[in-house]
C-alpha cells in the first residue's frame, strides 16, 4: 500500500531526504550530484517529527 501527498503549488523540493533508524540519508539534485548521511537519534528523531508535521498538512 502506498500513499502519496503533495506540497502546495510553488514548493518545490530540490533535495530528498530518507530516514533509516538513526540515520538520515539527504540526496541531492541530479545537477549538483552529491548526498550524506548523518547518523544521530537525536537528529533522526527531529526529522521524523518535521516529516509527520509536513506530512499532516499536505494534500492527498
């Protein structure tokens, strides 16, 4: 099952992000070509939290 949201017209997003347990993976554009991870609770915790407050006030 898969659900999809999307931003409000004129948010557009240049880098992705995924969060695995501890670890917080950010991808660039296909233009710039870089990405890293940061491996932190603390920060994975914070970006779940910012994830679901996204995820809570987007369109389905």
């Amino acid at each position: 099952l898969v659900e999809r949201r999307y931003a409000k017209a004129g948010q557009a997003f240049r880098m992705s992000y995924s969060i695995y347990d501890d670890k917080v993976v950010f991808i660039s554009s296909a233009k710039e070509a870089y990405g890293f991870v940061v491996q932190s609770k603390e920060f994975a915790e914070l970006m779940l939290m910012q994830f679901e407050l996204l995820w809570s006030n987007s369109k389905k």
